[in-house]
C-alpha cells in the first residue's frame, strides 16, 4: 500500500512582491513556420513549447552534431586526438568537396590537416567532406562511424533518431525528431563543452577560402553560442539553437523553415519568449533530506529519503510559490534497506498538473536489528496493524 503525504520540503525563498503581470496568463509562444519545432529548457529537459515534437524529420547537417558528440567522446575516451593528422581522401571530396551541391570546407584532397581544424571545417562551415573524413579518421568507413553515431544516440537517450551518416544529405531511414535533436544539443553542451564552443566560431579559414558560419543568430544576439544549421530540398532550412541569459540556458529547435532568414527570426522569436516568460528553480540538491520515515526492524527507528540527483523544476515566471510537493511512500517500511535503494516517488504540480516526477531514495544503508529488538517490532506491527 502507499501511502500520499505532502513532502516535507524546505521553506521556498522569500520570493518578491508580484508585479501586476505575474497574474496574468503566459501568453502562448509566437508562431513558428515550420514542420517541427520545440523550446527546450537546457537544466530540466522539460520541453516548454512545440508542435510535432516526435515526429520524424530528416535532420539535414544538424547530423554533425551528433558526428562532434562521437568525435568528442571518442577523442575523451583516448581513442582520437585534435592533433591527429586526418587524410581529406578522394572518397570524402568526391562526396563532399567543391564538386557536389553541398557545403564543403575547403581542405584539399589527398592531404592532411588536424582533426581540430578538420572538427572546425565541419561546425562552422558545415562541411560535408570534413565530415566524411572525420568519420573515416574514426572508426575507418562512415558505415562503421554510424554504428557509433547510434551506439552514442541511444546513451543520450536519443530513442526516435536513426543515424545512416555523418554530414546529413538525405539517405534512407536516416531520420530525428525535433525532440530528439534538442536533447542532442543538450547533451553536447552538458558533456563536451570545449568541443561545443567551435559552434559560435563566425568564420574559419581553409587555405585562400574564408566562410561564414551560417547560423544568422550569432550576429543577431549575442547571448546565442551555437549550436547547427541544416538544409537540403527534403529537409527544408533547420536550426538547432541555443542561447544563454545569466544562469538560464534555452535551446530552440526549428525544423522544415522555408528560408534561413526565416528559421532564424522563428528560432530568435522563440528563444525570447521563453526567457521572458519562463524561469527554473532548483527545488532539492542530490543527498539532500526531504523526509524522513519510521523503519522497523531496523538498527536505527529512522529512515532518511531525498534524491539521488538534483531537481530542477522550469515553470511561467511567478508561478514558484504555487509548486506543490508530494510523495509516495510505503506506510510499512521494514529494514534492511539498502542506500540509494527507491523507496517511493516525488511529485511537484503546478496548477494540478505534475511537472517533475523523480525517484525518492534512500540516503542511508540501514541494517537489519538484533533478534529481540526484530520480535518486539513484529510484535507492535502486528498490534498496530488495522
């Protein structure tokens, strides 16, 4: 049986006095020309605004995203260095150099320059034939890097995105969601901030070639640091944005656009609005006690529980002192118990609706208690059970 209590959670800070607007209602975010789109928080996950979210979309060259993610983690995990010397082969050039109708970055064939300058090639200048050598660098054929790609996409928790190659010209079952993509930049920025920063990189240089980087919004606003462009005929124009203001980060997916001025003032317009209107709080810290239980049987009469991670918790702006914290706990808890182990559930709602839902833990390991103090309690349990 479980039971529901109000959680035992720390008094909020003393918000400020309401300013006249916190009454009204948020007003609902500008539209977006576009057959996907969503507004992301960076700290929650916790997707603001959007339409056809999980629906399937040819994510055009925000794929190199993806293909940094793998070089990233690959160069973390010993395995490359951006000091490697990556071949531009004929396989690359022919499929993604000058020649093609795609954009290249530039390096010449059948020589070499520095998987850092290479990784730049492809971010800032969204260069299909540093992409495909990146890949061949990596794992010695784009088939094998896209077994990575995907290998890398499931531990993110990308489930709805199917990676055939690594620069994004339209290819079979290679496909995303807008979802998906945002967590992607999520996790980008989260785990490999170095490598992210080549995205807000305006111009990079490849011998006499000097291009821009494509994503108007670096020039626009300057609390934008990235993340990718995409385009092709069947994807239509792409963004996959993000911005931050003081401690609170947005990422912006726009897919399907009809023009790069276009996908850009729907990505800024959408950014905007959600740093106006929305702000994150952090409502408990990792270990940190939220209740604590009666425990039978146990060493100790007391269990304590809390989180294993921190939650955060994004809602409208003048909305924090309205979150309701509750919890579902078993009303028998009988030792041993093991720390960390799920014991039960915190919810927080707002306006009824639950907004973050996490597991709640055990902080401590309890052992189970001696043979006499185990009968007495047997004994009271069976006397104050209905």
């Amino acid at each position: 049986m479980l039971g529901l209590a109000l959680a035992q959670a720390p008094a909020p800070a003393q918000a400020p006095p309401a300013a006249l607007s916190d009454d009204l209602p948020t007003p609902p975010p500008p539209p977006v020309v576009g057959t996907a789109w969503l507004l992301m928080d960076y700290e929650t996950g916790q997707v603001l605004a959007g339409e056809n979210v999980e629906a399937r979309v040819e994510p055009a060259s925000i794929t190199k995203v993806m293909t940094s993610y793998v070089v990233a983690a690959e160069i973390a995990a010993g395995k490359v260095s951006a000091d490697d010397q990556v071949m531009m082969s004929e396989n690359a050039w022919r499929k993604g150099g000058a020649m093609t109708d795609g954009s290249y970055s530039g390096f010449p064939v059948n020589e070499t320059a520095t998987l850092l300058d290479m990784e730049k090639g492809m971010a800032v200048q969204s260069g299909n034939d540093a992409a495909i050598a990146l890949a061949e660098h990596v794992a010695g054929s784009e088939e094998s890097f896209a077994a990575l790609m995907n290998a890398y996409a499931k531990r993110i928790g990308l489930n709805n995105s199917n990676f055939v190659n690594s620069h994004g010209l339209s290819e079979e079952n290679h496909y995303s969601t807008a979802r998906d993509l945002a967590q992607l930049g999520r996790a980008m920025i989260r785990d490999y901030p170095e490598e992210y920063a080549h995205n807000k990189i305006k111009q990079f240089t490849v011998g006499p070639i000097t291009q821009r980087n494509r994503n108007l919004l670096l020039w626009r606003d300057d609390s934008v640091d990235g993340i990718k462009t995409g385009h092709h005929s069947k994807a239509g124009y792409c963004l996959l944005s993000s911005a931050k203001r003081g401690d609170q980060r947005l990422i912006a997916v726009v897919m399907g656009s009809t023009g790069e001025a276009q996908r850009a003032t729907d990505s800024l317009a959408l950014l905007n609005w959600g740093f106006r209107f929305f702000e994150t709080h952090k409502l408990y810290d990792s270990g940190q006690e939220i209740t604590s239980q009666k425990l039978w049987k146990g060493q100790t009469n007391e269990l304590r529980l809390g989180l294993s991670e921190p939650l955060l918790v994004s809602m409208p702006r003048g909305k924090y002192q309205q979150l309701r914290p509750t919890m579902d706990v078993p009303r028998t808890l009988v030792a041993p118990i093991e720390q960390g182990q799920q014991i039960g559930t915190v919810r927080v709602t707002l306006d009824g609706e639950v907004v973050a839902e996490r597991p709640l833990v055990a902080l401590d390991a309890v052992e189970q208690a001696g043979f006499f103090k185990r009968l007495w309690h047997e004994f009271l349990m069976w006397w104050n059970s209905d």
